[in-house]
C-alpha cells in the first residue's frame, strides 16, 4: 500500500513547514545589560523622595531577532565610561554612572557585531538610550520626524548630546509619522509616545511564548512614576506626556501586554539576560 505520491508529498508538506517555522516563531528578544544610572534624589521625576526609595535606574539595551532579521532597540550609556567604575555626572551632584561590559561585547555573545544588525530604533535621544549609536550607522534607523527634526544642527534640542549619535545622520533612515508595524506582521510595533521627547516611542512586541509585552521606553521612569502619573520636569512636553500614559495604558488594556519599565532595577534583576532570550 506504498504510494510514493504520498510520501513525497508528506516530505514537500513537511519541508514547506520547516521553511516557514523561522517566521511562525515569532520574535526573539535579547535584554542586555547596559549600564546603570544612580541618583542623589529624585525630585526632577515629578516626585519627592518619600514617594520611592529607588535611586538606582538600570540602563538596559534589547536585541530583537524576527524573520531573519536584527533589530536593536536602545543603545545605552555611552561606550567611553565602560570599564571606569563610577563616574560623576557633573551636572548633576551625587550622581553617577556605571557600565561594567560593553553592548559591543554583548552582541558578540550572541553572535553579532554591529554592523549586522538591520534595524536600530531608539526609544528617544537622551544620552542614557544612545550610548553606542555611532556604531550603528550601517543600520536603518527607525526615527520619528519630530525627534529627527531637533536632533541635528543648530535646531538641536539642547537636553542632546549630538556626538553620541551623529553618525547616524548618514544612515539609510525610515522617518515616521506615529506608530510602525516593523514587520508588517503586527510582532514588532513601534507605538509613538510623545512628551519625554518630541518623539519619543514605546516597543510593542507579541511573542509566542512570553505573549504581548511593552517596552516603556522613558514613559515612566519608576513604578511610582505610573501609579501617581508624574512628570518629570526635564520632559519636553507635560501635556503631551499625559496623553501618551493615556495611549499607552489604553494600548495596555486592550492587547493585555504586560509593561516593562526599560528603567526598572528592580524589574531588571529578575529578567534573563543575553546570550539568554524571551521568545
Ligand atoms: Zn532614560
């Protein structure tokens, strides 16, 4: 009762389903250690210091693998204080830096450097989210135009710290308007959250195992930034600030994401870290 029609077509189903398993798996995201960022207070976040005890803020970088593809999300402290132990922001008493291994030695834990990576999409320009973005200009860059437009020459917003990410002006750039289905398949959504920025953008991912998870970008920098709604005084736009929360926790109700919030220490302590994944 052989019937070899049979039989190669259960191989031809059986090889169409291996080709396509890449993309069914859904995205795989990397979280990496990029350094951590310790205050003195916490009062330019809108709050007192009685509302949280947290003056520690991890300063995370994400490596998300999808259809073939690489896309880095965030890029972390700058590269120059790797190695420095802790160092003094001076233009803010008490407070410092560390950054213990580089993004680029991360990467190569999972097999990449740099210039392998596809996409880069920053949460906004701040000098804790760009940190190695200069080594990123083979990439294309995911940017909206109101955080594009304040981010070169003499109309750069003064809170930007342009060395950081100027070589990214020359890169293959994809200017958007709002939000961006990545993909095009509804896995990978970068979710426009104005305020801290002019264009600042939260990550929206739907992962088979680990389900819809949102990556906050600096929409809130604590807990406590969430539960009492504050903002912090150093954002661009407070009202816009609201309205994004009001985005962003609608978005959250209605997908059923569950919210990491990037600064979270401790948060952070208990994800895994590369060359571990979520998928
Ligand atoms: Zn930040």
């Amino acid at each position: 009762m052989t019937n070899p029609w049979k039989r190669l077509i259960g191989l031809a189903v059986a090889g169409f389903i291996a080709a396509c398993s890449p993309q069914s798996s859904g995205p795989k995201l990397f979280v990496m250690d990029c350094g951590s960022l310790t205050l003195k207070d916490v009062a330019g976040f809108g709050l007192t210091n009685d509302d949280t005890p947290v003056r520690t803020l991890f300063v995370p970088c994400y490596l998300l693998q999808h259809k073939g593809k690489t896309m880095l999300w965030e890029a972390g402290l700058p590269l120059a204080i790797v190695g420095a132990g802790k160092v003094d922001i001076e233009s803010l008493p008490g407070a410092y830096l560390e950054y213990e291994v580089s993004l680029v030695d991360q990467l190569a834990e999972i097999g990449l450097t740099p210039a392998e990576v596809d996409y880069i999409a920053l949460s906004h320009l701040h000098f804790d989210h760009i940190g190695a973005a200069n080594l990123f200009a083979g990439s294309t860059w995911f940017v909206q135009r109101s955080e594009h437009e304040v981010a070169f020459g003499e109309k750069a917003n003064p809170a930007f710290v342009p060395d950081y990410y100027a070589a990214l002006e020359t890169a293959k750039t994809q200017i958007l308007d709002g939000d961006h289905d990545v993909f095009g398949d509804g896995k990978v959504k970068l979710i426009s959250a104005p305020g801290h920025t002019p264009g600042h953008m939260a990550l929206l991912l739907d992962m088979k195992k680990t389900g819809k998870l949102l990556l906050s970008g600096d929409l809130y920098h604590f807990q406590m930034s969430r539960q009492l709604k504050s903002v912090p005084v150093f954002n661009h736009d407070a009202e816009d600030t609201r309205e994004a929360m009001e985005k962003v926790e609608a978005l959250l109700a209605e997908t059923g994401a569950t919210l990491w919030i990037e600064h979270d220490m401790e948060l952070a302590r208990t994800l895994k870290k590369a060359p571990n994944f979520y998928q």
